[in-house]
C-alpha cells in the first residue's frame, strides 16, 4: 500500500533549465554586423573592379593621361587624330570641320570630341596605354562637307544636311572654322565664331519662319481653309496698331493664294494671316510650343545629339494686332532657330507624319581591342505637329520648288523655302540668305538648311549653294552605311 504525506510534506521536484550553450545575445549582434560589414566591403570590392574596368578609360580622359584615338567621316576619312600631330596632315585638311569635331586643347565645349572624350581614349585598364587605336566614326561626309565649305568662297555661312528617313548627320559645315592643326596661337586674330558650329547656333530665320506659321494656321483651320484664304498685297501693309509691314517688293503682288504668297514670301500677305480672326494668337504660340520653341521666356530644354546641344528657338508673341508679334511670325523682331532645327522640321515635313526621324552623328565605336560597337540608331522625335499640317506644308514647298526653283536645284524632286533675315550687329546692317527643304529622291533622301551670311547679288544664291550641297551627297551615295556598320566585330 503506498505511502501517504500530508501536503506539507510532499517531495519537491525541482525544475532545471536546459544548459544554453550558445553565444550571448551581445556577440551574436556582433557576429551579424561584422558579416554585414564583410558583406558591404566585397560589394564595394566588386563594383570598384568593375569601375575601374570599364570607367577607367574616362578617368583617364578627364585627367589628360591617355593618348586619344582616331573619329573619321563616313567613309573613313581622318577628321581628329589623337594619335600623332595633326600638323603632320596636309595643310588645311581639318580646315572646314575643325569647330564641329574640336580636339583635347580645351578652346571648344560642344563638338564632338569633347563631349565624347571617354570613348576617345586610348587606355584600357587591362591592356594600359595605346594599346590599340580607338576609332570613333561618324556619319559625316568629308567631301560633302569640302565640297559646302569651298562653295561659299570668301563667304562665311553654315550648312546643314541629314538623311530623313535614317537620322544620319551627313553635312555639318560652319564657316568661319578654326582648323585645329594650326593651333591656337592666334586664337585673339580670328574670325568671329571660328570656335562655334553655326548650325547649332540661333540666328534671325527670316522668312524660313513662315513655315511654323504656316503650320499653326493648318493645325487651327484645316488645309483646306488656308489654302482657300486670301489676302491682298500693294507693297506694304498698316495693321491695326498702326505699324507697318513692308513687303520685299515694293510694287506689291495683288491679291495672292497661299502658295502665291509662299512662293513670293509675302510679309503683307502672313501679317494679315497672324492679325486675322481665323488665327488666334494663343494657336499659334500653342503651335510654336509644341514645336519646340520657347515662346515669351518659357524654359525649353535643348536639343541634344550624342552629346552635342543646340538651344531650342525661341520667339516673343505678345499681340497679335502690333508689329513686334506679327514681325516675330515672319522671322524678324525676336525670334530666333538654329538651322539644326529648322532642318530637323523639314525632316517632320519631307516624310509627312509631323515626326522627324532623330538625327544622330556617332555610327559606331571600335575599342582598344578592336572590337565594334554600333552607336547610331533610328528612332523618332515625338510629334511636333499634325499629320495633316505637315502634308500640306509638304505640298506647298514642293510646288515652290517645282515652279520657282527647277532651273537652280537642277533635276532634284525638293520642297523648300527661301528666307531673307535683315541683321543688324556692331552697328552694321546686312542680310543673311537662307534655304531650307527637303529633297524626296530615292538616293538623295535628304533634309537640309544652308546660310550665306551678309550675301549680295553677285554672290552664290542660297539654291546654289544647296544643289552643291546635294550634288556632293549624290556622289557619296549617302543611302548606303557608314563602312563600320557593315563591319563584323572582332575580338582578340
């Protein structure tokens, strides 16, 4: 029989806890940071590698360690060699692309050199320095670009050329041009804008700006509706404020069409249009605006191509009724564009879409180990106005160019537009020439603007000037790749 204790004497079982062995609370919170720190450093280890692996060549390009390679023209043509003097080349070989691709001197900001140092330099944190010759090709004619430059004689000018339907920058010619193999000793000597690519730089568009006028009046009424408009001209014009508008021909062209009036580039006549209900102002800055400019100060980025910049046009509209806005809508009083840009809208108005195909001037990349990278692609710029104002933009220069330009463009099928900008600087007055357009040819599919500064009527006319530029671009059989893009990349 078991035995049985009063309560108060029951055994007592005493309940030990388990032995923990493991490390105090502390340590393992050490444990953890330090792992977490060991972590980190291989991390940073890693991308400091690959840092220097693939960042060093720019390293080494910011710090003027590296030798630099080679960029040519389309076809191989030497336009910068960082290689060995350029003084070795034949005398005035860099002449007419000098303030377009620039070299290391520092003097230039915005040319293609500068703004592409890293893939110029000849280093390679595996393989050192000049290990192999780094080539940077663009899609730049030389001899197109020649050709452009010695058209204009004594003449300085610009001229610029891409093709529409690919992007590639075939012509991007600035005179005057500081030639680089020359140095920069006499740098306080020269011409004025020697060191800048005018096609990138704004000037008076004279009545090249009818075609964004244009353009807001077909987005606001319809082609159909202004090609009906018309509107008279006696040689001059008094608007409702009182200024008045001058017409380049004094006797007047009478009661005008559109095409007339586009074709005679009848201020009188796009004054009315600008003062006329049909078009209100805010359509026009509406227009503008999407194109591109900065309208009344409005903050516009830049246009940018492989790291080059263009500033956006710009223009002040503030009443439709008073001289300085309808001025501004022919081109005059405040408005100013690049011929980059007046190029790139006649590349939205020669495919007819409102779209332009992006212009690129970098075809490809070879390394320091020789292997090719491909740089230039096609792709589109947003819309910069409607299908419908850019056919009927492109029919009125064709018909211009058909019926006013056939004995000077020769057998090319084009669209253009003329523009006289009155210029006044340094206390000088004179007139610059331009001409932008297009040319539809199967084998010349080319978007252009071409400037003759300060020229007279015993000068090259601005059409001259631009069937050299397209005649030079034909022989180059532009349709055709750049050699490197049809190159295989090779590897060692």
């Amino acid at each position: 029989m078991p035995r049985i204790y009063p309560q108060e004497q029951q055994p007592r079982v005493i309940h030990v806890p388990p032995l923990d062995v493991s490390a105090p609370r502390s340590m393992r919170r050490a444990g953890k940071g330090t792992a977490l720190l060991l972590a980190a450093f291989l991390v940073a280890l890693v991308y400091l590698v690959y840092v220097l692996v693939t960042r060093s060549a720019f390293y080494m390009a910011k710090s003027g360690q590296t030798g630099y390679g080679k960029v040519t023209d389309r076809k191989g043509d030497v336009l910068f060699d960082g290689t060995k003097p350029m003084s070795e080349y034949e005398a005035g070989h860099f002449a007419d692309v000098g303030n377009l691709i620039g070299d290391t001197s520092g003097q230039m900001s915005n040319t293609v050199v500068t703004k592409n140092i890293e893939l110029l330099a000849n280093y390679s944190f595996l393989y050192g320095k000049n290990s192999g010759t780094v080539t940077l090709q663009t899609t730049i004619s030389h001899k197109a670009t020649r050709a452009c430059y010695n058209a204009l004689g004594k003449k300085n000018g610009t001229a610029v050329a891409y093709n529409w339907k690919t992007g590639e920058m075939l012509v991007c010619m600035s005179k005057p041009c500081v030639d680089p193999a020359l140095g920069y000793d006499n740098i306080e000597s020269m011409p004025s804008g020697s060191l800048l690519c005018k096609a990138f730089s704004p000037t008076v568009p004279g009545s090249t700006q009818k075609v964004s006028t244009l353009i807001a009046a077909y987005e606001q009424n319809g082609v159909d509706a202004v090609n009906a408009m018309q509107f008279s001209c006696s040689g001059s014009w008094v608007n409702a404020t009182g200024g008045k508008i001058n017409c380049h021909n004094p006797y007047g062209h009478g009661t005008q069409s559109l095409n007339e009036a586009f074709a005679n580039s009848c201020n009188p006549f796009f004054a009315q249009l600008v003062q006329s209900s049909q078009l209100p102002l805010s359509a026009v800055i509406e227009t503008y605006t999407q194109m591109g400019y900065s309208v009344n100060g409005q903050k516009v980025a830049p246009l940018t191509m492989n790291g080059l910049t263009i500033p956006a046009a710009s223009t002040t509209l503030t009443d439709s009724t008073e001289f300085e806005t309808q001025w501004g809508c022919l081109g005059q009083g405040k408005t100013l564009v690049s011929p980059y840009q007046l190029m790139l809208w006649q590349g939205a108005i020669a495919n007819a879409s409102g779209s332009a195909v992006q212009p690129y001037i970098l075809a490809s990349h070879t390394d320091i180990e020789n292997r090719v990278t491909q740089l230039g692609t096609t792709t589109r710029t947003p819309q910069l106005f409607t299908r419908a104002a850019a056919q009927g933009v492109h029919d009125v220069e064709v018909d211009n160019a058909k019926k006013h330009y056939s004995g000077s463009l020769g057998a090319y099928t084009c669209g253009v537009k003329s523009g006289t900008a009155q210029i006044r600087m340094d206390g000088k007055e004179f007139e610059n020439s331009l001409l932008t357009g297009f040319c539809l040819d199967e084998d010349c599919p080319v978007a252009f603007c071409v400037v003759i500064e300060e020229r007279t009527g015993a000068d090259i006319s601005n059409a001259q000037f631009a069937k050299v530029l397209l005649d030079a671009l034909r022989s180059e059989e532009i349709t055709k790749k750049p050699a490197a893009q049809t190159t295989p990349a090779q590897g060692n």
